[in-house]
C-alpha cells in the first residue's frame, strides 16, 4: 500500500532512494544528503531509477525487497542494495560507511574506543549502556557476547514479552534519535533525558516484566543431577575430535560425588565424534574393572543392545570434558586416583 502523502507533489517516481517519506529515515536529523554514498555502484539516487521500463517492473537485481512492496505503516522500508558492500546492517554507522569511503573513521564518534556497529551503537556504547541501565533492563542482555545486532535481538525475544520487547524497541528508537543528534548536532543528551523520552512514548513503560511469556518460547532441556544409589558408582566419559586425533575423557565418582579414578587418554586415529564417544564409553567401562567392578561391567555389556545411553550437555560433564580436550591439546594420557589435580577439583 503506497500513501501519496509520503511523496513529494503527490508524484510516486520522486521519493528518494534513501528516504522514507519523511526525509529522516524515521529519524532525526538523518537525511539522505548526510548518507550520500560515493561509491561507483551506486548509481541510483531516486526510486524511479530502479524501475525498468522496459520490462515494465523493478530491478530486482538491485535491491531486496522480498514482498517487493513500499511498507509504509508506522515505520520505514528498507532498500537493501546489493553489490554496494552494506550487507545486511543498513543503518548508517561508522563502519558501514568507512567501508564505501575509505578516507572515514571506523571508531564510535563518541567515545572513540571501539568500531561503530550496530550493536555497539545501540548497546555496548558506554554512554548507550547509562540509558539502558537506568531503564532497568535486565542485566543478562548487556553481558552476553553476539556477533551482530540481530542475534541480540533475537536473544531479546526469548526474553522480553510482547510488551516489553515493544517498550526496548522505543527505546532503540530514542537511542539512535540522540545519536543522530550527537553526530548531525553535535548535540549530546543526558541518558536520563534520552529515558524520559522513551517514556512519553508509552504511558506504562516497563523494559522488563517476568510475569508475561516471552514471545519466542525457551527451548527447554531437563538438565539434572542425578544421585548414584546406594552401592553404584557413576561414569562420566566424553570425546573431543581433532583432524586424524582424538581425546577421551573418563571420571568416576561416588554417590558422594567423591572422586575414584579419572582418565585422559590420547588415541592418534582418524573417527568421527560419535565413534570416538562410544570408544570412551568402552574405556569408562575398562576403567571400571580396575575397582573390582567386573559384574557390574559385564552386565552392562551384556545388555548394551536395550540401553538408553543418553549424552549430556559439557556443561553437565565438566571433569570429563576438560580430560580428553587436556589430552588432545597436550598429545598424552593423564591417569589419577584420588590424588586427583587441582584444576579438576576447580571443576
């Protein structure tokens, strides 16, 4: 759906390329002349340059636009160009620009520290990170690492509840409004003046609310402890695979999670992981027979056809984990008893 009051005299061909309707991309002080890209592919500067009257449609070589539509409910539409180097971040930080004019500065024009991503822009920036401090969002979303913006978001919405990851959405918006304004106006806001704003946008405005779902569910894993009965021991084994080498680690324990013996073996052998796993649990088992456990050990051999083994997640097998990576870095085995070493007992 096009509205005419998006475009200039009421011509449709006359929008500019870089703009939304309003001139702004959505946002303050950021115009088209500001974006005004150098680059040789960049041939087209108003939207009728990508039509090709020829064969009456789009190029769609040129941009994607997967409905092929100009969106223009209370938002913007993206023209991603193609062959441009921009990729899929479009918003105009310093990076994304540096890359079309070489002469330009990657750094953040604010503090000066790190490159200018997306997600540095709207999140780990030190003057950003005071705003969304003071809007209380939860602290797990500042810390964890991501490659790019998106997967942050995305981390978000397995969080944030309908409402709320609205109310986060505000207040990117302002974010970026009181970056445009730094960089265009050398204007620089107070993060409580960028939070007061963000909240006359909404009259109940909470970042974070436990008490909604998230809208994209967590994916749930049964992750438990399981105590060893009275009598029976517990062997944890895990594999690493490396090229023509494998490691494989072995613990045992006690119901007491007391530690009895552990191995790190080195096998120099070409194998998949799921073959180098199911050798570690043969190894578990060798292991075993040294604490008189052969009965034990050959009823479970005998039986092997109708067992459920089920693996674990690393963080759920630490010791064993951190034995066959010991002993696939290092070339060698490690044997130990209860004199086990000290950074597995950091374990």
């Amino acid at each position: 759906v096009i509205c005419l009051k998006y475009f200039p005299d009421g011509d449709v061909n006359a929008i500019s390329l870089l703009l939304h309707g309003t001139g702004k991309w959505g946002f303050e002080g950021l115009d088209g002349e500001a974006l005004r890209f150098l680059g040789a592919s960049f041939l087209e500067i108003l939207a009728r340059d990508l039509w090709l009257s020829s064969q009456e449609g789009w190029n769609g070589d040129r941009f994607h636009n997967t409905h092929r539509l100009y969106l223009t409910n209370f938002t913007y539409s993206l023209l991603l160009l193609k062959d441009g180097g921009i990729g899929h971040e479009i918003i105009p930080t310093n990076v994304k620009i540096s890359s079309i004019k070489r002469d330009d500065s990657c750094r953040c024009p604010r503090c000066k520290v790190e490159d200018e991503t997306v997600l540095f822009t709207l999140r780990d920036c030190p003057r950003v990170r005071e705003v969304l401090v003071a809007g209380g969002l939860d602290n797990k979303l500042l810390v964890k690492q991501f490659n790019s913006c998106i997967d942050w978001l995305e981390d978000s919405m397995r969080t944030l509840d309908k409402k709320s990851l609205e109310d986060l959405f505000i207040m990117l918006y302002n974010i970026w409004n009181s970056h445009s304004n730094f960089v265009f106006r050398g204007k620089e806001e107070e993060a409580r003046t960028v939070w007061d704003r963000a909240c006359q946008l909404c009259n109940v405005f909470h970042i974070h609310n436990l008490s909604s779902q998230p809208i994209l569910p967590h994916i749930t894993r049964v992750r438990k402890w399981e105590k060893s009965l009275k009598g029976f021991f517990k062997i944890n084994v895990n594999a690493s695979v490396n090229n023509f080498k494998m490691g494989l680690g072995i613990i045992i324990i006690d119901l007491d999670s007391f530690v009895l013996k552990g191995r790190g073996i080195f096998k120099q052998r070409a194998v998949n992981l799921e073959w180098a796993k199911l050798d570690a649990l043969f190894e578990g088992i060798s292991l075993a027979r040294c604490l008189n456990l052969n009965k034990v050990a050959q009823s479970m051999l005998d039986s092997f056809s109708v067992v459920d083994i089920r693996w674990i997640d690393k963080c759920s097998n630490r010791v064993a984990n951190f034995l066959c990576n010991w002993s696939l870095k290092n070339f060698c085995n490690l044997g130990f008893d209860m004199n086990y070493p000290g950074e597995i007992h950091n374990l």
